[in-house]
C-alpha cells in the first residue's frame, strides 16, 4: 500500500504477527483461560485439556479459511447472547448498585486503589497502561490482524467491509467487555463474603460472579470462555499463517500448522505473568508498523470512505482508488 521502500515495515509486521499468534495473544493466553476454566469448573487437568483443545484446533486449522469461518459463525453468536443475558440478569437483580459501580471504577482508576504507586501519577499512569493493553487485548485495535481475515472477504466494496469490521471494537468491548466489568463489581458489592484475597485472576472473579446464578450460570460462563477463547485460537492461527506466507511462501504454511498446534500443549506450562509481559510486547510490535502504515495511508483512506458514504450503493470497483498505485 505504501510502495517497495517500505516493504521492510510489511517484515517487521510479518514477523511480529507470527510472534503474536505463536507466542502471544493467539495462542499462550487463550489456552491459559480454556484450562484454568474447565480445572476450576470439573477438576480436569489442564495437561488433559491442552491435548484435548490441540486436537479440536488442529482439526479446523487444517481445514482453512472456511473451516475456521463455519465454526466461528456457528458458535460465536449464540454464545455471546447468552453470555450477556446471563451479565443482565445479574445486572437487574443488582440494580440499584449499578450507580455506585460506575463511582467505584472511577474512583479505583484515579486513586491509590488502582496500583501501589502510592501517588496520582503513578497510579494514573498504571491504569492507563493497563487499560490501553488490556484493550487492544480484548478487541487487537491498531495491531492489523483484523485486516488479514477482512481482505479475504466477498465484497464487492472494500470500504463497507471495513466499516463492518470495525464494528468488532464496538461489541467487544463497549459491549461485551463492558458488562463484564459491571456485573463483577457489583457482584463483589453486593456479596462482600466472596473471599478476595483466594482470587488470583480475571476467570476466577468471574466465575464468583456468575456463581450467583445457580447451576446455568457457571456452565454458560465455562463454555462462553472456552468458546471465546477457542475462535480467538483459530483466528490467529489463520493471521499466523498470512503472515508466514507473506515471509516464506505457500509451502511454509503447513509447517507454521504444525508449530501452532505444538505451542497449544504448552499452554498450561507458561506461568500467566509470563503469558501477559509476552502477549504486550508482541502486541507492542505488532502495532508499530501497523500504525505508522495508517498514519500514512489516513489520507486515502479519509478519501475513499467518504466517496463511499456518499454513495452507498455503488459497487462499481474502477471508481475505487487501488492501493498498489
């Protein structure tokens, strides 16, 4: 998009995606929140759980695109719909918490309850830092990854189906991420007895949570992480791939298959410590040449959606300025 000179940025970007998927959020910290999942929900081995989810992602990477896509658009809607049913009914039988919520997490944020710095700048610092990385976590905005399935798509308009994906951001976080954070808190007001200090994570706060719901609501939490965290699996390996076809050819994408599936029994071995640092820095590098791609292509980009908008019909492709020129 930016002509041959940069083609050392697209390498860079290349082989920080492959770090991502391998290494990162594609793979380490996905089988970290599967396993500790199914052992705190049924006692099984996480040992027993990676082979299990190495098998079920070898069986879809190895089909393909479609393959990836006929499974993710079977259970991803349901799941998210009935994930979030599950946050407002717990929501509603907390309503009247719901104020003091939003005052708690703005509070937490710009106070000494936010991190140990023990003064404002270092708190505030901390909470952006995390904030800013545990967003581009949930929703990868700004690291490129979205683009690489998004250019596979049927269209016959390249700026809709890039309105489209950016809707991503909006449903995972402003949505989904959202109303986890609510219902935590206020399940955590509302139920001072639940032991915080025998918490050591994100899925163990949640699952205290969705425990108020007798029976259903742990079961649907347990398979809206695995269901989660097993499409978010077989994306990156697809990104992955992209990516190590771009370095190394077609012929290199079996190889990377196999590599992918292989660091999937690793999962339950990386301390989670390990699994965030790795999953931020590669992240970190991954985004780098990708926003300075976005900076300089801003103005094409600017001009092409706004003939876009301005004719919402039109399909006709010669009127759409290439990005190879």
């Amino acid at each position: 998009g930016m002509g041959q000179k940069w083609k050392p940025l697209a390498i860079f970007f290349a082989i920080s995606g492959i770090l991502v998927a391998l290494l990162g959020i594609g793979t380490f910290s996905q089988v970290n929140s599967i396993t500790d999942a199914v052992n705190s929900s049924f006692g099984i081995s996480p040992k027993i759980v990676a082979v299990i989810l190495a098998v079920l992602v070898a069986l879809v990477v190895f089909g393909g695109l479609q393959s990836i896509s006929n499974v993710s658009t079977k259970i991803v809607p349901f799941m998210t719909v009935a994930y979030i049913v599950i946050c407002l009914v717990i929501l509603v039988s907390s309503y009247n918490l719901i104020p003091q919520t939003f005052a708690l997490i703005f509070k937490g944020a710009f106070t000494g309850q936010a991190a140990a710095g023990g003064f404002l700048g270092a708190t505030v610092a901390m909470a952006i830092r995390n904030g800013i990385a545990r967003g581009v976590f949930s929703n990868e905005s700004g690291l490129g990854s979205a683009p690489l399935v998004a250019a596979a798509a049927k269209t016959k308009n390249p700026v809709r189906q890039a309105l489209i994906s950016a809707t991503g951001t909006f449903w995972d976080t402003v949505v989904v991420c959202l109303i986890t954070g609510i219902t935590l808190v206020t399940t955590i007001m509302k139920n001072p007895e639940i032991n915080m200090s025998s918490i050591q994570n994100g899925g163990q706060m949640t699952t205290a949570a969705f425990s108020q719901i007798p029976v259903l609501g742990s079961i649907i939490l347990v398979f809206g992480i695995i269901t989660f965290a097993y499409t978010t699996v077989l994306g990156w390996s697809y990104y992955g791939e992209r990516c190590a076809e771009y370095l190394f050819g077609k012929r290199a994408t079996i190889f990377f298959k196999i590599i992918f599936v292989f660091v999937i029994l690793l999962g339950p071995v990386i301390e989670l410590d390990i699994v965030w640092s790795l999953s931020d820095i590669f992240n970190a590098l991954m985004a780098v040449p990708n926003i300075i791609a976005l900076v300089f292509t801003s103005g094409l980009i600017a001009k092409e959606t706004k003939k876009w908008l301005n004719n919402l019909e039109g399909t006709d492709d010669t009127e759409i300025s290439t990005l190879d020129k």
